[in-house]
C-alpha cells in the first residue's frame, strides 16, 4: 500500500489534533481536581528558554494547517495568537481540523514535487513537498505535541503512552 500525501496529511493531522485535544481535555480536569488555575498549565514550560504550553499549542496548529495547506498550493489560514484559556486552545484545534479537512484530496496532487516556501524568523526554507512534508513538517509537528506532553506531565497531570497516541 503506498500512502499519498493527502492520506498523510489529513491522517496524521486529525490524529495529531484528536491528541492535543484530548491532553487540553486532561489538563482541565487536573487543574479542577487538584484547585489550580488552568492558567498556570498554560504559562508553563520546560526550560526557560521554551515557549510555555500555549505557545506549543498554538505552533502544533499551524504546523497542522501550514502542512495542508501549503502541499495543496493553497495560503493557509492565519489564526492569531490570542488564546488564553483552554476553551480558546481547544476552539483553535478545531478550527485547525475544519481546515485540514476541508481542503480536497485533488488540491495535493503533484504535492512531491511541488516547492514550499517556509519563512521563518532568519530565512525563508525552500523544500521539494516530499522533502517539505518528512523532514520538516512532521517532525516538528511530533515535537510539538510531544512538548505540550511533557509540560503536562511534568506539573503532574496524570498521563501515559496511550495519551500521546490517541485512539487507534
């Protein structure tokens, strides 16, 4: 069976973003539970040199919606950063999905050769689709959602190898 971009995409966005969901979903009742401001989840972060929990949120998002729309030569989205809550974070996740899920299966076709340009802070990145979506887009897409884990975790909300996989 050969995956196609579009598969992958969508496939790994939805899990992806079930995931984050889910883990917002975990943080609220923790917060409820043990008496906490969910606000002090959402400033938390690894290191002081990482961004805190809602700014890895917010990156997963658009990576989700900056692979799909970019492999489907489409201008994604922009969302502003403005979420403070985790309402506000879970309404991004699925304003994320509803826009992963609208763009058409057709739009990525000829996606592997396709050239993406990624501006970032220092440089704009130039990638073949392929290249774009492998080496780049996914793998900061997982270390994202794996940020927002572990700040978690590390406050103490209660997860496992199952909350990082989602539902199969």
């Amino acid at each position: 069976m050969t995956l196609s971009i579009a598969q992958t995409v969508k496939t790994t966005a939805r899990r992806n973003l079930a995931v984050l969901d889910s883990l917002l979903d975990k943080a609220a009742a923790f917060a409820a539970a043990k008496n906490i401001d969910a606000a002090v989840l959402l400033g938390s972060r690894l290191a002081p040199d990482m961004f805190p929990l809602t700014r890895q949120v917010q990156i997963a998002c658009d990576l989700a919606k900056g692979m799909a729309g970019r492999l489907a030569a489409q201008t994604p989205p922009v969302f502003e950063d403005v979420e403070t809550t985790l309402p506000e974070l879970k309404q991004r996740i699925a304003k994320t999905l509803a826009y992963v899920d609208s763009v058409a299966d057709a739009a990525y076709e000829g996606a592997e050769q396709r050239e993406v340009r990624v501006p970032t802070r220092a440089e704009e990145l130039v990638f073949q689709g392929s290249d774009y979506l492998v080496n780049f887009a996914l793998p900061n897409l997982y270390f994202h959602l794996t940020a927002t884990y572990l700040i978690l975790r590390h406050n103490g909300v209660e997860l496992g190898k199952r909350d990082f996989l989602g539902a199969r």
